[in-house]
C-alpha cells in the first residue's frame, strides 16, 4: 500500500464504546481491523472474500 493509498476507516453506526472492528477499501483489497490495536496489521481480504462474508453476516452463519 503506497502512501497515496491510505485507508479511511470506517466503524459501525452501532459503535458506541470506541472498541469497535474498522473496516476500510483500499484498491482491490478489504482491510479489517481492531480499533483498540489501529498499530497492528489489519486483515487483507479480496473482494471475492469479503463478498462471501458480507453474505454469510446477512444469512445469519455468525449468529451467537
């Protein structure tokens, strides 16, 4: 990732405590990562990936 690549993280509207998963795009890429730890590398994911895990959140495979 170039400088001029800089990710824009974004959080959930239902964030209320700061201690959220941010996720931001960058190229052809998905980011994820730990806003307690923003240092530490986040999770690359293709978009192929991320489309596959968009949809298992919306069918509900990661319900607790």
């Amino acid at each position: 990732m170039s400088v001029t690549e800089m990710p824009e993280w974004r959080k959930s509207s239902y964030c209320s405590n700061g201690t959220c998963v941010e996720v931001a795009q960058v190229a052809d890429e998905y980011l994820i990562r730990d806003s307690k730890s923003p240092a530490q590398a986040p999770l690359r994911f293709t978009p192929d990936e991320w489309t596959a895990f968009v949809r298992g959140v919306n069918e509900g495979q990661f319900s607790f």
